[in-house]
C-alpha cells in the first residue's frame, strides 16, 4: 500500500491545480497543500517497488 502513495500524491498534486485554476484559488492554501503532497510523494518513494 505504500508503494501506491507516491503516485498518489502526485496525482494529487495536478488536481488540487487544475482545481485552483478553474475556481480562481490561487491562494497561499494551494500552494501550501502543493509543497506538502510533493514533500509526501518524495517520501513515499522510499517504499517504491524495486525490480
């Protein structure tokens, strides 16, 4: 389960944007949730699969 977090929060990342971006919420609450999904998904690849 925590190898799936990574491209979690990453996709979380596009959509909280893409959302900022169509109800005009550019705001400091974006950006803070933006920097804190990327730190996430950095640490979450820790637990990525490796082959």
């Amino acid at each position: 389960m925590k190898s799936a977090l990574s491209p979690i929060c990453l996709y979380l990342i596009a959509i909280t944007n893409l959302l900022a971006y169509w109800f005009d919420f550019m705001g400091i609450v974006s950006w803070s949730m933006t920097i804190i999904l990327l730190m996430l998904g950095a640490y979450f690849t820790r637990y990525s699969a490796e082959s």
